[in-house]
C-alpha cells in the first residue's frame, strides 16, 4: 500500500493527477496559497496520508498546477 490510511492500493500519482483536474477549475477564485493550505488541511484533517506523504502530495499538485 502506497498511501498510508487507505486501504484501496491508490497510487499517490493517480491521486495528485485527478485532483489536478478539479482543483483550478471548481475554485477559481481562491489564489494558488489559498488552494494548497485548504487542500493540505482537508486531506490532514481525513489522516489519509503521514506527514511525509502529505508533504510529497502537495509539492506533486504544485509541480502539476505549474506552481
């Protein structure tokens, strides 16, 4: 298992390339800081991923979001 309180075997790559999708097209009015704290929060406030994990997520949604 790749994701840490997950059991569904989801690859952290999948997950940041389908978030990538949604996140610039449903709030568009939040700045990128904006965007990344509330995701970063929400996906800690779940406890789906360890704090290395979370870390490697965020700085992969930056890369994908050209941030």
């Amino acid at each position: 298992m790749i994701v840490t309180g997950l059991d569904t075997g989801v690859d952290r790559a999948v997950v940041a390339d389908s978030v990538e999708k949604v996140v610039v097209d449903k709030y568009p009015e939040n700045s990128r800081d904006v965007t990344l704290r509330r995701m970063r929060r929400a996906i800690e406030g779940k406890q789906w991923t360890a704090r290395l994990e979370t870390d490697w997520l965020m700085a992969r949604l930056r890369i994908l979001l050209g941030w």
